[in-house]
C-alpha cells in the first residue's frame, strides 16, 4: 500500500518547494495541486484544511497543515505515525 500524499500550493511559494523537498529527502511521493490559476481547488483546500495560506499538506487523509507543521512532525519523529508501512 502506498500513502496518499496531497500538496496544495502555488508556483511562487518558498514553503511549498521546501515542504516538497523535505519530502523527496523522505523519498516520499505526492500529489501536488496547485491553486493559484484553479478557484474551484483553492475552495477544496480552504473547506479541507480551514486554512487559505499554502502548502495545506495532507498525508493518507489527515491534514498535517502547512511546511512548518510537517517539519515539525519530522523532527519530533511523528511523521511516521501517519505513513503507512
């Protein structure tokens, strides 16, 4: 089984290359959705993460928030709990 890994962000945003780098130093693979040319995907990603700043992330489900929030599921080593094996 593979995880589900979804990445709201924009072409110009600093935090989401970071948060797709950290996964790819992770060897993680993810989805990335780009909101800044697409509404109807920005307002998927508000009504999904109450949030409109980006990157929202979401791992197998559950919003995780932004870069700052999953760096810091990786350094308090949780990231794990919400891969699957």
């Amino acid at each position: 089984m593979t995880n589900d890994i979804i990445i709201y962000s924009t072409q110009v945003c600093p935090y989401c290359v970071a948060a797709k780098n950290l996964l790819k130093n992770k060897q993680l693979e993810y989805r990335e959705i780009k909101v800044d040319k697409d509404p109807e995907e920005r307002a998927k990603m508000i009504e999904k993460s109450g949030r409109t700043s980006v990157p929202q992330i979401f791992i197998n489900g559950t919003h995780v928030g932004g870069f700052d929030d999953l760096s810091a599921k990786v350094r308090n080593n949780e990231l794990q709990d919400l891969l699957v094996e």
